[in-house]
C-alpha cells in the first residue's frame, strides 16, 4: 500500500486543476511570476540549483478600532503587503528543509516575511523579490550542505518518507473582494456596548474591539501553480476582568466573527451578551475557590471543542511525527481505536457555515498552494488520518490541504475547523442524570461542569510528559444530591490525552462553535472548533496559578456617590 500511494505521488503532479473565476490576474501576481520564472532560469547554471521556488503574498487591508467604558482608545486604517518565499536545494527526496538532528537552535531555515511596496509597480515589486531571493538561496545550498554532513554522521532516521511532497498544480484566480464599512456607525456601536461594562465598578477593564480584512492572497510556484484568492472577514470582540479580594484575576471574553458585517449579531444581541458577563463576573469575584478534584464533568459544546483542539488536533499535526522530539502521540494508533464508536472527528477547511454561524477556519487553497480537502481524522471511533501539509510522513506521501502560516512563518500542518460528531446522542438533562449517577458510583459529593473556557496549551514532546492544560472561566459543581448548581473558580483542567478520551461516555444533541486563533510554529492561523457537549466519566483539575496582589486600594471613579 505504502509503494502505490509513494507512486501516485509521482504522477499526481502531471495532473492540472484550473479554475478561473471570471477575474484578471493582478499585477502582483504578474510580477511574481515573471521573477519566479526568471530566477529559476538563472540559478539553474549553479552548481546547486533550486529544485523548487515559490513567491507567496499576503495582502491585508485592515479597518479596527476600539473603546473602554464608552470612550474611544484607538481607531487605524493599516495594510500591508508580505512576501514569503520558499526555495528548495536538492531535491524532493531530500532537500534544505531536511531537520538538522542534535541541533537545538535550529528551525528548518525558513526566513522571515518581506514587506512588499503597497504601489502596483512591477518593477519595484521585482526588485524586493529579487534581493530578497538571492539572500535566501544563498542560505539554502549552506544550509543544505549541513544536511548532507549530519545525515552521514547520524543514526538512521525512524521516518525516511521525502522532505517535500509533489502535489496536483492548481490554477485559480478570483477578483479581490470588497466591503463597506461605516466606520463612525461601527464606532458608536462599539462605544455603547463598551459603556456596558461601567455598570459595575469592581470590572476594572472592560473593552469592545471590532475588526474589518480584506486579506487577499496570491502564489505562484515553479511547479505551474498560479492561485489568487481573497476573502473579507469581520471580528468584534469583548473583554471584562475583575479580581477576587484573594488577589485572583478573573477575565471573561465573548467573541463574534462573520464573513460580512452583516453576518455578525445585533447590537441587541451583543449586549445581552455583556450584560449577562457583567452578571458572571459579578458572581465570580465572590464565588468560593474549587479544590483540586477528579471525577466525573460535563463540558459544554464550546468547551469540548477548545479541548478537543488542545489535546487531538494539536497531536495529529502531520509534520509532528516526523519530528524525532515530539512524542507521536497517535503515530502507533493508525487504524486502532482511540475513542468511543459513536465519535468521529472531521477537519473540513471547506465548511463556511455550521448550524448558520460563520466559521473562521475556512479556505480554498492553503499557504503552500495545496487545495484545502475534508479531513477525516476519527471514524466510529478509530483514527484513520493525520492533518498533512507538503512534509510527507511514513504512509502518508501527499498533503491534504493543511499547510497553514502567519505572514513570515514557514507552513506547517495546522488546524482548520474542527468538528467532533457523535452519532448517538441524548438530551442535556441526561448529561446531568448520568454525572450524579457517576458521583453517587465513585462516591463524590459533586460533579464538574464547564461552561466557558478561554484557550489552553499542550505539550507534545519527548522530553516531558504529555500533559495538556485547558483554562476554564466558567465552571459549576453539579451536586449528586441535586442542591442547585454552585459557580466556583480558579481551577485548570488537565490530563493526557488517550486516559481522557478513555473516558468518554455520552454526549448531548447541543453543538457549540469556537472561533478563535490558534499559535504554533507557524505563527497564528484562524481555526474554529465545534462540538456537542459531552460527559466524561473522570476528568482532573489542579489549583490556578494567581496574583499576590490586592484588589485596587481606592474605589472605582466609576462608583456612584451614595445618596
């Protein structure tokens, strides 16, 4: 099976998808071309040529603003234009890319992004990626020539899969896109929900943040691929903390993301939002602290899709098994059971819109010019499929479409929108009934439930334990003897992963979304994560780490003078 796939490999590449969507090609897009072109003909009479080049960039037309407690703090229109390039010495069996062993310091050599004049003068364009190119290729044949050197000296490696993948060329053009935004309309609306938060003067910031793109990007490669894309999005974000009289820091968020302005929630929405975490907030500056436990927890629909973005997506990252200091976590468990039948786990870059709300991991084609494909990572249960870009892996030679980076990074297999599925399912109020049943079983006094979690962190290489640490804001005890629920603080959630998935049990018919940003090797890249929620037979949580220092001495300004 491993030799057919390695030969489709081989003649996919003669294979061509082309689509033009009724758009001229820009005159970036040209200028890149034609330097691509001419680099490529020049440093082929070197004695290591560049087997592969691409031009990769990222334009950006940005619109954000923001304001506290009413008042405005800032407001910028900014764009920028960043070039990255990738230029391969050797070939694609083994090139300059190829990881350095027993190098600490030492990152693939991938260059950092190249500001690129906001004019569309070829010439100029031309010249910053010349220069530009000629920097890094120099870079490349040193750098591949260590390769050669560690590769003789060094055991032999445990994955020998190439260095580079050869893919399906892509032609696709489409026009940029455009909005328009009011942005004195937008501003108003953002001071009137910021004022929100002077409602209680114990919220010490208290902040709306909204966002406008235009983030058009174009790549060739001296493969034949020729891609322009652009998409408009729009974020708006709101924050509030608050401190315990313990010192606790204790922030609340609530994000929105839509495609076009008008896909974001009412104004009337938005603030019922804030004025329910002004009532949390309230609530968790005199909640009682939780107690390091472990038993059984609900997590909610946003909450497992945070989790299960920390402790699985992060883990079937394809570049990682090949890395000889990350653990490989699920290397050994292709096509072996992992989690319950009933689970499946799918990563789907296509998907735009679920249960009608816009999902911010969406994309066509990723940032080494590969189409974006539906990944199905679990089936039934069982693992059958890692997240690739172009660094192929042991029995998987090919990207499926997840090369992801910021501007500047070097790609790498990342997340796109996440979705854990479950075929069989049952109301909330059972999630509820089986965790007291568990309680009474396992003879605790109260289960977990958590609502809201802000983001975490997991660790996935060889040299300390694979833990996870997922952050909780929002968390309830649900009694066994059916008291009403108590809201409590300062705990993390953690754990390893295969005991947590081990201990699945049921989920509900609720499904709930995540945008966010996820930060890796490759900088941060939009990814969204979405899931029922689910019960978990036994979960575990440690004491949060908090500040020393008391709450302010003086009352707010925002106080109000007693009659």
């Amino acid at each position: 099976m491993q030799s057919m796939n390695k030969f489709f490999s081989y003649i996919v590449v003669l294979l061509c998808t082309c689509v033009i969507a009724n758009s001229a090609e820009s005159p970036i897009l040209k200028a890149m071309n034609s330097e691509m072109q001419r680099t490529m003909d020049g440093l082929s009479k070197q004695s290591n040529p560049p087997y592969f080049l691409s031009y990769a960039v990222t334009e950006t037309k940005t619109i954000r603003m923001s304001a506290s407690f009413g008042k405005v703090k800032y407001t910028e229109d900014v764009s920028s234009r960043i070039l990255d390039i990738d230029i391969r010495v050797g070939n694609y069996e083994l090139d300059n890319t190829h990881t350095i062993r027993g190098s600490r310091f030492e990152f693939g050599g991938g260059g950092k992004g190249i500001e690129l004049p906001m004019s569309n003068d070829e010439q100029a364009i031309r010249s910053v990626i010349w220069n530009a190119t000629d920097k890094l290729y120099k870079k490349a044949v040193e750098r591949y020539g260590k390769v050669l050197t560690n590769r003789a000296v060094k055991v032999k490696e445990e994955d020998s899969s190439a260095d580079f993948s050869k893919q399906q060329l892509v032609r696709y053009i489409e026009d940029e896109q455009s909005f328009s935004i009011d942005t004195n309309l937008w501003m108003q609306r953002v001071k009137r929900l910021s004022a929100l938060f002077s409602e209680d003067p114990k919220i010490y910031t208290g902040e709306v943040y909204f966002q406008a793109d235009i983030l058009t990007k174009y790549f060739v490669s001296s493969e034949g691929s020729l891609i322009q894309q652009s998409e408009p999005n729009v974020r708006m974000f709101a924050s509030a903390s608050t401190k315990a009289d313990d010192g606790m820091t204790l922030p609340l968020f609530s994000s929105y993301f839509g495609f076009l302005p008008e896909n974001l929630p009412s104004e009337e929405i938005m603030a019922a939002d804030i004025k329910s975490m002004i009532k949390t907030i309230g609530a968790l500056r005199n909640a009682p602290l939780a107690e390091t436990y472990s038993g059984p927890a609900i997590l909610s629909g946003p909450a497992s899709g945070v989790f299960f973005h920390e402790i699985f997506g992060h883990r079937v990252e394809g570049h990682r098994q090949k890395d000889p200091n990350s653990s490989q976590t699920f290397k050994s468990f292709l096509n072996k059971k992992i989690l319950p039948d009933f689970i499946d786990v799918v990563f789907d870059p296509g998907l735009k819109t679920l249960n009608g709300q816009d999902i911010v991991g969406h994309y066509k084609y990723d940032d080494e010019g590969v189409k974006a494909e539906k990944v199905i990572a679990v089936e039934k249960g069982i693992f059958k499929n890692f997240l690739m870009n172009r660094s192929p892996i042991e029995s998987f030679p090919v990207s499926n479409g997840h090369g992801r980076r910021q501007p500047g990074l070097r790609p790498v297999a990342r997340q796109s929108n996440l979705l854990v599925q479950a075929s069989q399912t049952v109301s909330f109020d059972s999630l509820k009934t089986l965790l007291r049943e568990e309680c009474v079983k396992q003879n605790k006094e109260y289960g977990l439930y958590f609502v809201e979690i802000s983001g975490g962190f997991t660790f996935t290489a060889r040299t300390i334990p694979n833990a996870f640490n997922v952050q909780p804001l929002v968390v309830y005890k649900i009694f066994a003897d059916g008291r009403p629920d108590e809201l409590v603080r300062g705990v993390d959630l953690i754990g390893t992963p295969l005991t947590t998935f081990n201990n699945i049990i049921a989920a509900s018919h609720d499904i709930g979304i995540f945008n966010g940003v996820c930060g890796a090797e490759s900088g941060g890249v939009p990814v969204s994560a979405s899931s029922p929620s689910l019960f978990v037979k036994t979960i575990e949580v440690q004491k949060k780490q908090k500040s020393q220092a008391k709450p302010p001495l003086l009352e707010s300004p925002l106080t109000k003078p007693k009659p």
